[in-house]
C-alpha cells in the first residue's frame, strides 16, 4: 500500500496518527473514570495529594496498536501480529489491575505468557552475548530462559519507575528514540514504525499527565507494561541485529549500549532491590527509594525532577554510543555501573543533609 511512498513520510504519518488518537481518547477516558470513580487515590507511597484517573494506558495502547497496524508491512514484519497479541494480553491484565488490583503472581504469569508468544512465534530472542564475559554464540537452553528474564526486568523496570508524572513515559520516549534513529539508519523501516508508534502514544499521554492540571492522568499498568514489552522487542532486535557488524551504522558493544539506553529502570530498579534486601523489607513492596522520590524529597517538582532524569539517561546514551568502539563490553558495562552508583548516591547524600 505504502510502498511507492517514501519511508521518511511512512514514519511521519505513523507517529502524527498515533499522537492523534491518544491526545484524541484521553479526554473521554479521563470523563468516564471520573463518571465511574476509577481514580488512583492518595496514599502513604504516593506522591499525588488528589485522586487522579489511572486509565492513560488506554490511548497509549490505541495508538501504539492502531498506527502500527496501519502502517507496518506485515509482509516483511509478520512477527508484528505476534507483538500486537502480547500486547492486547498485557492491556486486559493492566486494565484488570487498574481497576480491580490483581495478585501480583498473576501478573508475573501473564507477562511470562506474552513472553512465550514472543519468543516462540516471533522468534524474536538473545541467541548471542557479543564477547561477554567471553561469550558469543549461545545455545536456545540459555537464549531462552535469558530472553525471558531480560523481558520481566525491564517491564517491571518501566512498571517501577512510574512514581512521578511523566518519568516512565519519557524515558519510554528517549529509549525509542535512540532504537527508532537507529533502526531508521540501518534502513529497518519496519522496527522504525514500531518506535514511532509507542513515541506518538506517549507524546499524547504526556500532553495531560505532565502539562494539565484539569485534565491529569496516569498511565496506570496498562501503560507501563505494554511500555516495557515493546521497548524490550526493540532492544532485543537492536543487540540481535548487531551480531553480524558488517554494515554502516553497527553496534560493537550492542549490549552495554542497551544497558545505557535502559539506564534508568535499570540501574535504579537494581539500587531500590538491594536496598530493600539489606533492609530485610519484601523486594516487591512500592515505597519512596526510587531516585524520582529523592528528587521530589529535595524540593524538586515533577517536571525538574523528570527533567533532571531524562538528561542523565541522554549523558548516558551518547556517552554509550561514543565509547562502544573504544572499549570492551566489559568494561564499559563497569563504567556504567560505577557512574550510575556515583550519579544515584549523589541526591541521597543531599536528602539526608537536608
């Protein structure tokens, strides 16, 4: 349908239909919560002092799965319909959640399912670690279970991470920015829509969670989950793309670069898990240990404190992208790791003189 059409304009179109239709569902989503009181009330680990609808997902998962569809060449991306399931399975077990609140053991289950749909119909899994620790090619028995464990960290790493207004949305924004420039490069039109459509989605999303106040909504899980599931795709293809470096734009050191691009569900995920081991507190337990609740405890407001975030996250990709032929895997991934420590220490050691 598109093919005499120039790719530029494809993905142009692709993000324009999907920032509409979530800036489009958004003001009727939030009308019928406030008809149904699907609100997400004030609490002791919240940050919002006034109930505030949490049914975002819902115009993210729209236009994300709409402009998609519409735009995707499901001839040369068939996997595409085998993202889309796990993605309407991971939106009803958001929406449940949302509205209802499920186990959390059902909602480990259900993103494990998607998981399985991706990996075994898609075909879309780590089959090789790029001289890791060593390491290149590695067998399905290894490739499988990692793939899966790669995917439950960085959903829930999304789902974490969404403590302030507009954090996860963003850095989904950032992260599939620098995957869709990328993928754009390399002539994978494809996987550039795909970036496209979740930026659209978030970009509409963030017009009323992080610059409205009559108007305020929250992603909820729906949102960070379908979020985390197809920034995890992304990614997965990026380091499964860069196995064979013989062509223009090739990543040496693919997997300490995503380490990079994730650097903030990731590091910070890790950071609040130890802490709370240490303190002999349930690992999965929300409390206000994130970064994002240093920074607020600080004195900062929401958008500085996302702001603050997003520039590190960017230092981070660049500084990734600029030293991934100079350095090892091994040690750039170790430099990431003493900077993260350093650069997330810093506001604690603030707080607690404050």
């Amino acid at each position: 349908m598109f093919e005499s059409i120039p790719p530029i304009y494809i993905i142009a179109g692709t993000f324009l239909a999907s920032l509409i239709i979530s800036l489009v569902s958004i003001p009727s989503i939030i009308k019928v919560a406030k008809l149904k009181h699907l609100f997400d009330e004030p609490d002791e680990r919240t940050v919002h002092t006034y109930s505030v609808p949490t049914l975002g997902g819902l115009a993210i998962f729209s236009g994300f799965v709409v402009s998609s569809l519409f735009f995707c060449n499901i001839q040369i991306i068939p996997e595409l319909k085998y993202i889309i399931a796990g993605t309407i399975i991971l939106f009803f077990i958001g929406i449940k959640d949302d509205i209802l609140v499920i186990a959390p053991l059902t909602k480990l289950i259900g993103q494990i399912v998607v998981t399985f749909i991706i990996i075994f119909f898609s075909d879309i899994q780590l089959t090789n670690l790029h001289g890791f620790f060593g390491i290149t090619d590695i067998p399905s028995f290894i490739g499988i279970p990692l793939t899966i464990f790669v995917f439950l960290v960085i959903i829930n790493g999304f789902n974490l991470i969404d403590g302030i207004d507009g954090l996860s949305a963003s850095i989904g924004v950032v992260s599939a920015g620098s995957l869709g420039i990328w993928f754009f490069l390399i002539k994978e039109y494809q996987y550039a829509i795909i970036s496209v459509a979740i930026i659209g989605a978030l970009a509409g999303f963030l017009r009323y969670n992080l610059f409205s106040k009559k108007n305020k909504i929250f992603m909820g899980d729906t949102g960070s989950l379908i979020l985390g599931l197809i920034i995890t795709v992304l990614i997965v293809k990026f380091n499964e793309m860069n196995i064979n470096k013989n062509f223009d734009y090739a990543k040496y050191g693919s997997p300490a670069i995503s380490l990079a691009i994730l650097a903030i569900p990731l590091f910070d995920t890790l950071r609040v898990m130890f802490i709370r081991f240490f303190q002999r507190k349930p690992l999965f337990r929300p409390d206000k240990q994130h970064i994002h609740h240093i920074f607020i405890q600080l004195g900062l407001s929401h958008k500085q404190a996302v702001l603050i975030i997003v520039i590190i996250n960017i230092l981070f990709i660049l500084a990734a992208m600029l030293l991934h032929n100079t350095m090892g895997i091994r040690r750039l991934t170790l430099v990431f790791l003493l900077a993260a420590m350093i650069i997330f220490y810093v506001p604690v050691i603030l707080n607690k003189k404050k």
